[in-house]
C-alpha cells in the first residue's frame, strides 16, 4: 500500500500493533490511532515513515515510549500523545523533531520533566501538560524552543516557579491555573511576550510589586479564586494594554487608590466574592475605557458621590449582594451609557428622588427600576 497518505484507526479496539506493520506504507503523512487499547509501541514502529507529519495516539493506555521512537521523524509537526498513562518521558524522547509545532502531553501522569526534554525543538509554537501530576519545573525549561507561544500548565502540582519561562521571547500565553502556587516572584515572566496570563485557582496570597514587570504587551490577567487578602498598588503599573482583570473570589478588604492608574486600557474588571467593604474616592478614575465591572458578594455599605464619575463608558455595571442601605442622589453620576445594572440582595431602604429623576429615561432606568424591586 506505497499510495497510501493517510491512515485512520479512530475508536476501535486495538490492543497491539506490530513491529513494522507500516514498514510498506512510506508516504503516509498522517497516522491517527485514537481511542484504542494500546499500552504500548513498538520501538521501530515509525522507523520507515520519513513523511510522516502527524501522530495522533492519544486516549489509550500507553505507559512508556522507547527513546528513539520519533528519532527520524523529522518531518513531524503534529503529536498527540494525550489521555495515556505516561509516568516519564526519556530526555531524548524528542530528540531531532525540529518540524514539531504542536506537542499535547495532557492528561497523563508526568511527575517530571527531564532537563533538556524540550532542547532544539526549534519550530515548536504549543505544548499542553495539563492535567499531570508535575510538582517542579526546572529553569529555563523552554529555552531552546525559540518560537513557543503557548504553554499550558494548568491542573498539575505546582507549588513554586523560579525561571522556569527563562529565555521563551516569544511566548504569549500561559495557562498555570489549578495549581498549589503561593506566590508569584519578582520578574518571573520578564522577557517574554504575554498577553493572556491564568494564574487562577491557585493558593497564591501575594503578588511580589515586580511581578508583572516589563509585560507591557499582557492583555489578560486571571487571579479569581485565590487567597489575595491584598495587593501593593503599583503591581500592575507595567499592564498598560491590559483590557481584562480578573480578581474575584479571593480575600481582598480593600484596593489601594493609585492599583489601578496605569490601566487606562481595561475594560473588563472583576472584583466579585471579595471581603470589600469601602470603595475609596478615585479608586476609578483613570478607567476611562472600563465596560464591565462586577463588585458583587462583597461587603459595601456606602458608595461615595463622584466615585464613578469618569466610567462614562461603562455598559454593564453588578453590585449586588453587598450590605448597602442609601442609594443617595449623586451614586451613580457619571456612569452615561450603563444598559444592565445589578443590584439585588442589598438592605436598601430608601432611594434618594433627585437619584430617579436623574436616571428615569431609557435603557438604563428600566434594568435599574427591576433591579430595585429585588432590594426593598
């Protein structure tokens, strides 16, 4: 079968697959052996597969890889070997695959990552190690896969990260959410290329003031559910593209005035399931550009006149579920082009009427009239 390009065994039952069962097959490009029975491979059994451009084994039950199987594979850009048993992975295993761009390992059992595993993979753009049981990672792990721009990490056994994204200048989004992480260092992302960031459900309690240092081009932050009881206002000085911030669900009391003056950019900022009981004036000044803010199950009594004076882009405004009694006359001024507004479950017992007769047209007025029924 020398014609042959393409081979696909998707969902059977293959237990076992024998040595040079592909040896007449040279052309084949693409192979996929998903969802089987396999546990393992034959040590040659891509020996004779030069052209070989995707492996697709993933979601079997295959627990070792001999070092030398993908060794003349250099054509390769595609290997899946995800929802497999995999417990380790020899340093040489991709030894020579300077065509690989993507590289899926998730949902294995890799507790380690040998030094060098990922040494000369020169073309390889994203990896996927998620749902592992990885504990450390050594530094500069990705430093000799020049082009990599995504990463996933997320639900492994992370408790700390030293320069472990060292030298990746190209490297744009990381996934390290679902974790044991309890802080976040000084410049442990500096020199890379971020825009998207995930550090969520993990246990971090502080953000070193030069975390997020030189990521000038980070578009999108994640910290929901963490252990956050504060955060030093100039952590994100450096995010002036930043358009999304999300904080909620961790044990913040307050936000410092000034946290968020360089992020003039955002858009999006999430502050829910907090312990916040007082907005200071200004907190919101420089959001010029902000369209959503979400501020509920927090622990607000009062909202200061002029607080939102300049979130005059503002759509979607949430702060329900909070301990807010008055709604006085000049809350809300500044906020012009508010469509949905949330503010259920609050002790509100009267509403200020200049408050009413400043908002009673349009959009705004009606979403804000239901809302109120809810609250007294």
């Amino acid at each position: 079968m020398h014609a042959l390009v393409e081979v696909n065994f998707l969902k059977n039952d293959l237990e076992e697959i024998e040595e040079g069962a592909f040896d007449n097959s040279p052309n084949l490009v693409k192979l996929f052996i998903y969802e089987n029975k396999l546990r393992s491979l034959p040590k040659d059994i891509f020996r004779k597969l030069p052209l070989l451009e995707t492996i697709h084994i993933g979601q079997n039950s295959i627990e070792h890889l001999d070092k030398n199987i993908f060794k003349r594979l250099t054509k390769l850009k595609m290997l899946h070997l995800e929802n497999n048993r995999l417990t380790t992975l020899p340093p040489q295993l991709f030894d020579g695959l300077n065509a690989l761009t993507d590289l899926k390992l998730q949902h294995n059992a890799i507790k380690d990552l040998p030094d060098g595993i990922f040494a000369h993979l020169n073309s390889l753009k994203t990896v996927d190690l998620s749902k592992n049981q990885i504990a450390t990672l050594r530094n500069a792990l990705f430093k000799n896969s020049p082009e990599i721009e995504f990463i996933d990490l997320s639900e492994n056994q992370l408790k700390e990260l030293d320069n472990v994204f060292e030298g990746s200048t190209k490297l744009e989004r990381i996934n390290l959410s679902r974790n044991q992480l309890s802080s976040i260092p000084d410049g442990i992302f500096s020199g890379n290329s971020l825009s998207h960031l995930d550090l969520s459900s993990n246990q971090i309690e502080k953000i070193s003031p030069g975390a997020f240092k030189g990521l000038h081009q980070l578009k999108e932050v994640t910290l929901e559910s963490n252990n956050l009881t504060e955060i030093v206002a100039t952590s994100f000085d450096d995010l002036k593209q930043l358009s999304n911030l999300n904080l909620s669900k961790n044990k913040l009391k307050a936000l410092p005035v000034g946290i968020f003056g360089e992020n003039t950019a955002l858009e999006e900022l999430y502050l829910s399931n907090n312990e916040i009981s007082k907005l200071e004036n200004g907190i919101f000044d420089k959001l010029v550009n902000l369209i959503h803010l979400d501020l509920d199950n927090n622990k607000i009594t009062d909202l200061e006149s002029g607080i939102f004076k300049n979130l005059k882009q503002m759509e979607s405004f949430h702060i329900g579920s909070n301990e807010l009694k008055v709604i006085s006359a000049h809350a809300f001024n500044g906020l012009r082009s508010v469509r949905y507004l949330t503010i259920s479950k609050n002790p509100i017992g009267s509403i200020e009427i200049f408050f009413l007769r400043r908002h009673r047209s349009g959009r705004f007025s009606s979403q804000l009239l239901f809302e109120f029924k809810k609250c007294i």
